[in-house]
C-alpha cells in the first residue's frame, strides 16, 4: 500500500513540476522564405525551475512533432524546416502530455510563416516574323513616298533620305494625274508620260 500510495504521489506530482517551464513565444528566422527554402523555428521558454515537460509543434502544413523538455539543451527548442508550397503556415507550440511527462506550463504560442513564390519572369519577346520585317520597312520610308497618286508605286532606288526626293512608276496605260505632286522643300515636281514616271526631285 505504502508503495502503490507512492506511485500515485508521483504521478500527481509531474504536471506541477512540469510548470517550471512556462512557455514563452515562438520565433521564426525568417519570417517569410521562397518555396524550397528553410526556415528555423524557435521555442522559447521562461524556465523558473527544473526542466522536464512535454511539447507539441504545429507546422502548419498538417504535420506535427512531440518533444521532451527535460535537458538543458532543449531550452530553447530550435528546430530547422522546410516548405515546398507557396502560402501562409501557422506555426504553433502546444503544451503536451507525453506518456507520463506532463506538458509544458503556459497557453499556446504561435506565429505565421510565409512561403512566397518569386515573381515569374518577363516573356522573351519573339523575333518579328518576315512579313511584320517588310511592314517595318515600308513604315520607315520617307513620307515623301506614299505621295504617288493612285494606281502608282514609289521606286524603291528612287527614294533619297535626305532630300526627300522620290520616282513614281505606273503599268502601261495608266494615264498621268490631271493634279501635280506638292514637293517638299526645295524638290521640284516632274513627270515623263513615256516612261510612265512622276515624282520630285532636286
């Protein structure tokens, strides 16, 4: 009886001791990590007397894990770990029974990590294809070229950059316009009904 009566002082006695640890906070470093990356959890403590308690940590991702407060070491727990998935973790230490070892002294700690994705990269422009090369060619011709009348076309050679100066040509049979060409700056209007051919020129 005295034996049995013994036992039963001692079980009644561990979560008493176990309030000689009374949890503190939980810290994180860093606070925010990318996907793959790891992360150091810390669980600090206000210890008042000897050290011998139970722990439970939420990850916040659905696993947990139990410790044993009850060496020196442990105070405080640091634990390192990863996330694979973007989002926000709430990690919380729990005051747990383990087997006979009563859980630690105090309320709940917790703290929320975030796991943020790195921004996606720009696109890479794609090469302009053939026919969108030729539009950027033509747009880049003097204004002074998309002066032909209608049913003629500038001559590509005929066309002088710095001046302005440019050559019309027409099928055989097309009839000069009954109005001149306005010639910028200096150039002068010409026109050669045999050789089907207008424009300005210095």
């Amino acid at each position: 009886m005295i034996r049995r009566a013994f036992v039963l002082v001692c079980i009644a006695a561990l979560p008493l001791a176990a309030w000689g640890q009374l949890l503190a906070n939980v810290k994180l470093e860093p606070q925010e990590i990318k996907p793959g990356a790891s992360v150091k959890i810390t669980v600090n403590f206000d210890v008042t007397g000897g050290i011998n308690c139970g722990l439970r940590v939420h990850f916040g991702d659905g696993n947990t894990q139990d410790y044993k407060i009850n060496q020196k070491k442990d105070v405080p727990l640091v634990v390192t770990r990863q996330y694979a998935q973007a989002g926000e973790y709430r990690v919380k230490a729990e005051p747990k029974t383990i087997g006979l070892l009563g859980g630690c002294g105090g309320r709940n700690q917790e703290t929320v990590l975030k796991v943020v994705a790195p921004p996606a990269p720009p696109p890479v422009a794609a090469a302009p294809a053939p026919a969108a090369q030729k539009t950027a060619v033509a747009a880049a011709k003097p204004a002074a070229a998309s002066q032909c009348p209608q049913d003629w076309t500038v001559v590509a050679k005929s066309v002088n950059r710095k001046t302005g100066a440019f050559t019309c040509t027409a099928k055989a049979g097309t009839k000069l316009p009954e109005g001149r060409l306005s010639c910028p700056g200096d150039l002068s209007y010409f026109e050669n009904a045999k050789k089907r051919q207008l424009g300005c020129r210095s």
